[in-house]
C-alpha cells in the first residue's frame, strides 16, 4: 500500500509525517505520544499549511 502522495503539502518531520515505511510512521506516533509539545508544534504547523493551501482566501480565488 502506498501512502505517499507527491502532491501532498506536508513535509515530513514539519506539518505531519508522509512515508511509505509503515514502521516509520508507527515509530513517529510513538514519538509523538512521548513528546507532547513537539506534537503540538508539529500541529501548529499542519494548521499553518492547511490554512495557507486550502483556506478561504485561495478557494475564493481559485473559484473565481
């Protein structure tokens, strides 16, 4: 199964985590599970990106 995605906006170990290594992703869960803030960090990120690449202001002016 592939869970990469070339077209993805995230950025692994940035706003998310992206692989095809099953084991990998399992192993930054952990991570994530053992570090509180930097699970927060890394979700400030992924709202940041979301925000930016699908927010109003572009799907306004992608309808337009």
């Amino acid at each position: 199964m592939i869970y990469k995605n070339n077209s993805s906006p995230i950025m692994d170990g940035v706003n998310g985590y992206i692989s095809d290594s099953i084991s990998y992703l399992r192993e930054c869960l952990g991570h994530l599970l053992e570090n509180k803030e930097e699970a927060f960090s890394l979700g400030e990120e992924a709202r940041k990106t979301a925000l930016q690449k699908f927010g109003l202001d572009q799907f306004v002016e992608k309808w337009g």
